[in-house]
C-alpha cells in the first residue's frame, strides 16, 4: 500500500506525459495534445491548465497514487485522469476543478442497519419496563418512528430480505406482546413525553411523503422507456432528503439504480464487482435520439474493502441521448460495454451498453437522469408507474 502523494514503481506513461504537458510553455502544449486541444479548443485548454496550475502552485510534479494522478506543487494538490499514446503523446485529460485535501483518517461508523436495529430494541425494551400506560404509548410511537425512519428515508434493501424482514417481525411481536402489561399499568400522566412521540413520529411521515411525492413541475417531452431489466432498488430518488442529486440543478431529478439479486440484496460479503448484482447488466436506450457524448475509456472503480476510487470524470462511461427536446443521461457504465458512438441515432430499447462502475461511484449501479436547457426534470416511464424514490423496488421484465 502507498500513501497518497507517493509515486508508485514504475511511473505509467501517463504521469509523463501530463508533466511534459503542464511544464511546457504555453504554445508547445497543443502540439503535446492535439486531440485534447481539437477537444476543447486551444485557449480554453490554456485557461484550464493555468487555472490547475493556480491551485497547485510552482514547480509541480506528476505522481501516480491510489487515488489517481496528482499534480502537486507549492500550493496543493489536483487530482488529474489522463491517457497517453506510445509515443508520449497526451491524448485525453480531464483535470479536477479544485484542490484535493488528502483522507488523514478512518472514522469508525456505525453501520446505519445497526444503529436502527439497537434503536429499535431500546424501544422494545423501554416497551416492557414502561411504568404507566402513557409511557408505554410514548415509547410505542418512537418505535413506529424508528421504523418509518429505516424503512423511508434508509436504504434497507441492502440487507438480504429473509433477516431483514424476520428482525422487523420479531421487533414488532415483541412490541406489540408489551401490550399484556397494560392492563396492571397506572394512567400516568407523562402526556409532553407523548406528545413528543406522536409529533416525532407524524413529522417522518409527513417528510417520508412530501420526499416520496415530490415533483419539479418539469416534465419531459414524452416518457421514457425503462432502461433495465429484472429487479431494481432506486438507491437516491425523489426529492429532499432521498435524493443527494437534488443539489445539482441538471440532475436534480435524477435516479440511481442498484441490482438486486436472488436473495434481495445488492451485493454479496467479498465486495468484488462481480459480486454486485448490478454490475455488467444490459442498458437499453430509454428514448429515440442522437448520441451526442459517448465515453468508454475508464476502468471501474475498486469496490473492495480498503480499496480506493481514484479520480475519473463524475458520469465515468457514459450514453448522452439527444430528444430533440431534453438530454438524457446514463452514466457508469462499464468499461468496454458501449455498443453507440458520438453521432449515432439509437432507437428506444437499444442495447447501448452494461451497467458498471466507472466514474464518481462507490458500487455498481446506473445513473440516469434528463436535463433541459442545464435543469433536471421529473423521470417518467411508459411502463413503470408512478415516482421513483429511494426505497422503491422495480420490476421490470419484458
């Protein structure tokens, strides 16, 4: 293992190239790229690389690291992507638009299925050591918040059904068995305890809703086909807080789409690629248009434990479909799976690739949302109804 910031042995061809790029004067660097200059144009690529240049400071080096090139100097650190040809040639770049702090530290987190399940069995407890009948109805109304909590605004689907399910079950039989104290428990008159339970518990629901519910009031131009096929857990959607795109103004409406495999989970203990039940799935074009972005260059992220992500470009892989009147956007795709090319006309249900894990992403998944004039809109299918939110599991077979 490196730390970052330390250069692996050998340096790949890559880091280089990158450095003969950014520490040549500002009119030899087209001749080092003409595919990238051709890109983005010359003077835009010149801004780019002075603005990088501007965060790192002078002299810089170019290191390979687990997480991906880093141009350093005086200043800081950039985290860079870039592809080279045999001959030295930079033929692709992609360099990130501010500086990269290093992870210091490993925070222990308790995993979010086992802060509820503890939460859950302190109310049963609390349950059957209540001391008056007002208490025990306090406590009850926690519990059912607890529930709505983990079952709306948690991602549960990440537990095999059978247990999770059989945990939930046994919860509430042994919530609802506390009831046998009732009848030798006094009034009480703990009535603010309940209040609080009941107000806890209406404003989950109430939350749980209004996310579920939500709408941007953008439709598309016409529904859109689903893309996958099989069962499908929507891992972020819907509006705040089920949904982290909803702070990106074009991919606010955004969905991304987990695997679930035989047993209801999306992935097995050894955390390898294959092990996701998303990963390598077939992507269909969900409308008829003109490609407008292909990418199929970046390899999939590590997804095993204690491994890292190194830097790529957000959507990595990608199918971007013109509408006519939208953009569509599917993105981490895998490596190699594209079948369509930048100025392809694809017809809706058209293999375009597979599911995988390139980009900014943690596991396998699809990402996929429609943007119009840089603003999300409201995803809708001709043959899944209703919203898609986080929690919700589809099913979609042809």
């Amino acid at each position: 293992m490196h730390a970052e910031g330390v250069p692996l042995t050998p340096q790949p061809p890559e880091a280089d190239a990158l450095l003969r790029f950014l520490t040549a004067a500002p009119e030899g660097r087209p001749r080092l790229a003409p595919r990238v200059a051709g890109a983005v144009g010359a003077e835009p690529l010149e801004r780019i690389v002075q603005a990088t240049l501007a965060r790192t400071g002078r002299p810089v080096t170019v290191t390979d690291s687990p997480v991906g090139l880093l141009v350093a100097g005086e200043e800081g650190q950039v985290r860079a992507w870039a592809r080279a040809a045999p001959d030295g040639e930079l033929t692709a770049l992609y360099l990130e638009g501010a500086r990269h702090t290093p992870s210091r530290s490993r925070r222990l987190r308790l995993p979010y299925g086992l802060l509820i399940l503890l939460l859950a069995l302190w109310n049963v407890v609390a349950l059957w050591t209540a001391p008056d009948r007002t208490a025990w109805l306090a406590d009850l109304a926690i519990l059912a918040a607890c529930y709505v909590l983990a079952e709306g605004l948690g991602a549960p689907a990440q537990q095999p059904r059978l247990p999770r399910r059989t945990v939930e079950a046994g919860v509430a039989v042994a919530a609802l068995a506390s009831a046998s104290r009732l009848a030798g428990l006094p009034s009480g008159d703990g009535v603010l305890g309940l209040a609080g339970g009941v107000v806890l518990l209406v404003a989950l629901v109430v939350l749980v809703a209004v996310a579920r519910t939500h709408t941007w009031r953008a439709p598309l131009s016409r529904p859109l086909r689903f893309p996958l096929e099989g069962e499908w857990y929507v891992v972020q959607g819907g509006g705040r807080p089920l949904n982290h795109h909803t702070r990106v103004p074009e991919q606010r409406g955004a969905v991304d789409l987990a695997g679930l495999g035989r047993y209801g989970t999306r992935t097995r203990r050894d955390h390898e690629l294959t092990a996701f039940a998303a990963y390598g799935r077939a992507v269909r074009a969900p409308c008829d248009g003109l490609v407008v972005s292909a990418q199929d260059a970046f390899e999939d992220q590590d997804t095993r434990p204690g491994g890292h992500a190194r830097y790529q470009p957000a959507y990595g892989n990608h199918v971007f479909i013109d509408t006519g009147r939208e953009i569509v956007k599917l993105a981490h795709l895998r490596a190699g799976s594209l079948t369509v090319s930048l100025g392809d006309t694809v017809r809706v249900g058209q293999l375009i690739g597979e599911t995988g894990n390139s980009g900014n992403t943690t596991e396998p998944h699809l990402h996929l949302h429609a943007e119009r004039d840089g603003v999300g809109l409201d995803l809708r299918f001709t043959d899944i109804p209703g919203r898609l939110y986080r929690g919700r599991v589809i099913r979609a077979f042809t």
